[in-house]
C-alpha cells in the first residue's frame, strides 16, 4: 500500500460525459502527479500540482483540467468525454516538488471505461 | 523529448533463472526510474538513481551515465515477479517530467 489513495476504482460512462477522480496524496507529500495509461499510448504525464499551485504540464487535453485543494487532495476533471479518453489514470505523489528527480508513490488508479 | 526504448519487449524464462532487463534513453538526465507494474494494474516504484547501481532484495538496478543506458536484474526469479517492468526518466535534462518506456512484459514460469 502506498498510501495514496483514488476514487473511484472503476468508471463507466458515455460520450460526451463529465467525470471526476479523486487523488488524496500520502500524508505529508506536498506534490500529486497525474497520469494517463491507454493501450496505445502507454504511461504519458499529464499534470504536476505543488502545494495547491500547477508545477508542470504534460500532454494534457483542453477538455481536462485538474486542481489541487488546500487539503493536498486533487482532482482531474473530463469532459466532453471521447472513446479514445477510455484508460487507467494514475495519481502518484511526492514529498517535494522535484518530479522526476524524487521518488513517486502511486495510487492504485481509476479505470475509466467511456462507451 | 528523452526518447526510451526498453528491451526486450516479452520476457519469459522458468523459475530461478537471472533476468535482465534494459532500457535506453537518448538525452542527459539526472535520475532514472524502475517501476513495476503489477496484473492487476498497480503501479509500485522500485528504483530511482542517478549513477552506479542500487540493490534491494533479488532486485539490482544499475545506471552506466556515460553510455545512457540501464539494467534490471532480478536474481532467482520467481513467479510473483510476474509483472511490467517500466523504466521512466525527465523529458531532458532539467525537466522535471517523467516520459515512460513501453515496459517489459516478465512472465516467470513455475
């Protein structure tokens, strides 16, 4: 276990659709990282939050945005969901803000299912 | 972009056998990762280094800077190392973002 947590663990939903996951981070990790796995594209980063403020980008899509609260907790919101948006997403955290110079804890992802 | 390529892409051998795997990246970087992914989805971080080699249990990961290039071994293998192994470093060097090979498919046979 590594002590992040996501919700929710399976997501079915249709197209054109708005979804939120949910992030808690490990106590006393101040960074959340957001990644998205899909068959074809493999693990590709999204979005880095630091204590509430965004860090870094990836290739993350207009339709997503994300936020990190004053809790540490965070959030990537889809919308206009699109079949090719079906994939696991990862949560992952770190103590600091040093992204790929730290270790990263991940959480155990949401299957998101768009039909 | 640090370009990734992991070899090989599926890996099977029988229990006890050594395992190597390896990754190679095209730009400078400060760090390297090995992740390893387990059937049901999770994701568990092995390893991150900077230079020269870490150990933990049968797994050893070692980083050669110079050559851009690094190895998973796994000694005695075994069927719950059964797993995707996924190296990941920075985009390039600086960046803080992680890009990910496409991982090695291990399946340990009884």
């Amino acid at each position: 276990d590594s002590g992040v947590t996501q919700t929710p663990k399976h997501l079915i939903t249709a197209t054109g659709q708005r979804v939120t996951l949910r992030c808690s981070p490990r106590s006393g990790d101040l960074s959340v990282y957001w990644y998205q796995q899909s068959l074809d594209q493999g693990l590709q980063f999204l979005i880095q939050y630091y204590n509430g403020e965004e860090r870094a980008k990836g290739n993350i899509l207009e339709r997503f945005s994300a936020q990190q609260f004053p809790d540490l907790h965070s959030e990537l919101n889809l919308s206009s969901l699109e079949l090719g948006d079906s994939a696991l997403y990862f949560c992952a955290s770190s103590t600091a803000s040093g992204g790929a110079s730290e270790t990263q804890y991940f959480g155990p992802g949401t299957r998101l299912l768009v039909l | 972009k640090n370009e990734v390529e992991q070899s090989p892409q599926n890996l099977t051998a029988q229990e006890g056998e050594f395992i190597t795997i390896n990754c190679s990246y095209s730009v400078g970087i400060s760090a390297l990762h090995w992740l390893q992914q387990h059937p049901g989805g999770g994701i568990v971080s092995l390893f991150m280094l900077s230079s020269g080699k870490k150990k933990h249990g049968r797994l050893i990961a070692t980083i050669n800077i110079q050559e851009k290039h690094s190895s998973l071994h796994i000694t005695a293998s075994h069927p719950r190392d059964s797993a995707v192994y996924i190296c990941a470093v920075p985009y390039n060097f600086g960046n803080e973002k992680l890009t990910f090979g496409t991982g090695t498919r291990l399946t340990i046979i009884p």
